[in-house]
C-alpha cells in the first residue's frame, strides 16, 4: 500500500455508493437534516434571488465555450478597446488535463517552451492533474499564442500506451477577464456548498432553482430553452476538473435528494 496525490474525491457519505456503512461519524446524516424548516417569505424570496443570480452567473461561465469573448452582461470594453499591454494580462494560455498524456510529456513541453525549471514544471503539471487546467502563460494575445502553438507541436505525436489516444496537449487562449471571472465562479460555488452544510434548507432550493429555473441566453444562441440543470449536463464533458466537481457532482446531488 502506498499514499497518493491523486485528485480523486472522497464519496464518504453518499448513499449510492455503498450498500452498508456508507458515511463516517462525521459525514453521516443525521435526523436533524431531514427537519423541515419554513421560512419567512420575505426572506425566502431574498434567498432564491441571490442563489439564482450565483447559479445563473457560475454555470454560464463554466459552459462558456468562446475563448475571447465574455458574456453580454459581463463586457466592459469592446475587442477594439482591448490593450495589447502584457502588464495588464489580457490574455492567458491554458493548459488543460486531457487524460491523455503523461506527467513526463508534459513536464518537459513546459520545460521547454515556458523557461520554467523541472520543480515548476512539475508543480503545474500536479495542479493541471488536480484541478483540470492551469495557466502557463499570461500576457500579449500573439505570446500567448506562440507558447500554445509550441507546446502543441511537440506533443503532437505523442501517444499514451494505455489508452491508445494520440495528438497534442489541450491547449488554450483565453481572455484574461474570462479567466477570472471562471475562478471566480468556482470560488462562488465553493461559498454556495459551505453554506448549504451550515443551511440545510438552502439544499431545497438550489436543487428546485437547478431543476426549474431557465438559463439566461446569449443573443447568438438558439431559441431553445433549457433548464441550468440541463446546460450543466449537456457540457459535462467539456468543463475541467475542478468545474465538474462543484457544478455535477455536489450541485447535481441536491437535485437527486
């Protein structure tokens, strides 16, 4: 037996799981979470209205498949506007975990084309693994691009023996407003779960907002309605680790209770 780093989660506590014995002391349910609690309506309301602005904002930033471009309510500047200034990071180069390649690959791709030593190669290979994607490159948009462009070339033709996939890193260019604003949202959704352990109630209504609330559309999108829920099941293959985690796998269990 031997420890590992890996980024997978713990599933202490979750019924489906197991058939006996499914939770710690701490992790087991209790029946105080089943009590149910009224609130005044006032307040409800309140509640729903901030936790939908919350669910609204991160789940449109989570499926957002543009790189350049934020969403209507989030724009500042228009394209044209944008500065080319590095010192004000307009741009980012994301490396994302594509289950594809090795620790080894990818440690000396940066090596290589980011002027990193092996530890900080090292280092951001751990966090692409553990959270699904890390920035590798902050600056100019064209800078941005040459490092995207050289780490795919030389891992163009690599190939895991395990799983027979072949082609480069996943790579991207991003705007650097749309980065923050994806961190952000994450950090909201990890505010939102610490809340709804401390507030049971507020479970109730996250899963009811997931399930019935219409996402907000783009003006280029179809006129297709769906659910957030449905928009977070449609590009679950598409978000990055830790993205998954916050918005299908704890989110996604509210709906199920």
């Amino acid at each position: 037996m031997h420890t590992s780093s890996g980024a997978g989660y713990c599933d202490c506590g979750d019924e489906d799981a197991w058939t006996s014995g499914y939770a710690c002391k701490n992790h087991e349910r209790t029946n105080e979470d089943n009590v149910q609690f009224s609130l005044p309506e006032a307040l409800e309301t309140r509640l729903r209205g901030l936790t939908c602005l919350v669910l609204q904002y991160s789940v449109k930033l989570m499926c957002w498949e543009k790189t350049d471009v934020l969403p209507l309510n989030l724009s500042t500047t228009s394209q044209a506007e944008k500065p080319e200034v590095t010192s004000l990071a307009p741009y980012v180069t994301v490396l994302y975990n594509d289950e594809t390649h090795t620790y080894e690959a990818v440690i000396r791709a940066l090596e290589m084309f980011i002027n990193c030593t092996k530890d900080q190669a090292m280092l951001i290979a751990t966090i692409v693994d553990r959270e699904g994607r890390s920035a590798v490159k902050v600056g100019a948009k064209q800078d941005c691009e040459r490092v995207k462009s050289d780490i795919q070339r030389r891992t163009l033709r690599d190939m895991n023996r395990r799983t027979e996939k072949a082609g480069p890193l996943d790579v991207k260019v991003l705007d650097g407003a749309l980065v923050a604003h994806q961190n952000h949202a994450i950090a909201l959704l990890a505010w939102l779960n610490s809340q709804i352990d401390a507030f049971p109630i507020l479970g109730s209504i996250v899963g009811d907002i997931l399930l019935n609330t219409l996402i907000e559309q783009e003006e280029d999108e179809l006129d297709t309605q769906e659910t957030i829920l449905v928009r977070l099941l449609r590009f679950d293959k598409k978000m990055w680790k830790c993205s998954l985690f916050f918005c299908l796998w704890r989110l996604g269990t509210l709906t199920a209770r």
